[in-house]
C-alpha cells in the first residue's frame, strides 16, 4: 500500500490549500480514506474521513472550514483547507482504512504552515 500526499506549504492566515492523496496497491472505493494531523509538540488527531460511498466525518476545530473528497476514478483523496489559521499548521497525514480488513494505513505526511 501506498498513500501518495502533495499540496502542503506556506500559507497566510486566512488562506487555503488543497492536499492530495493519491493511492495505490489497493481496492480504492473499499476504503475509507481521509487525514490525520500532527501539530509541533501535539499528538496525531483526526481532521477528516471519508467513506467509500462518500459520507464525511470531521473534527469540530474544522468544521466549515476543510472539506474532504474522493475521486475513486483516479485513486485520490483531497482535503481542500479554507479560513487557515496559525493553528491548523501541522504535517498532514492521508489515512486508509480497509472496509472489510479493517487494516490501516499511513501516507508520508504534507506540511502545511500557517504564518504570516
């Protein structure tokens, strides 16, 4: 398995970004797939899931601001980022869990720093 993340950087308050993930060795839509973070001194928390149908779960810190979506054609998940703050800034992990398996899996991570 791999997850494939891009779209991190530098970013203003106030601005976005979109991260993308893209999978392989793996039956796409039969898994959930989504982001974790990790802030500087934090542990690793959950920023958003997607199920394979495309039902959405997220943390309350992102709510209305970061939208997840899949593109189970092309293997990829995105996280579009919106309203960024200084505390959004983290290395963003894309995540997979198998629907059946129930195995999981975790991407590289992308950088995203919020400063101005």
């Amino acid at each position: 398995v791999q997850l494939q993340a891009s779209g991190g950087g530098l970013v203003q308050p106030g601005g976005s970004l979109r991260l993308s993930c893209a999978a392989s060795g793996i039956i796409f839509s039969y898994n959930t797939m989504g982001w974790y973070r990790q802030g500087p001194g934090k542990q690793r928390e959950l920023v958003a899931t997607i199920s394979g149908g495309g039902s959405t779960n997220y943390a309350e810190s992102v709510k209305g601001r970061f939208t997840v979506s899949r593109d189970n054609a092309k293997n990829t998940v995105y996280l579009q980022l919106n309203s960024l703050k200084p505390e959004d800034t983290a290395v963003y992990y894309c995540y997979r869990r198998g629907i059946v398996s129930q195995s999981e899996n975790w991407g590289q991570g992308t950088q995203v720093t919020v400063s101005s």
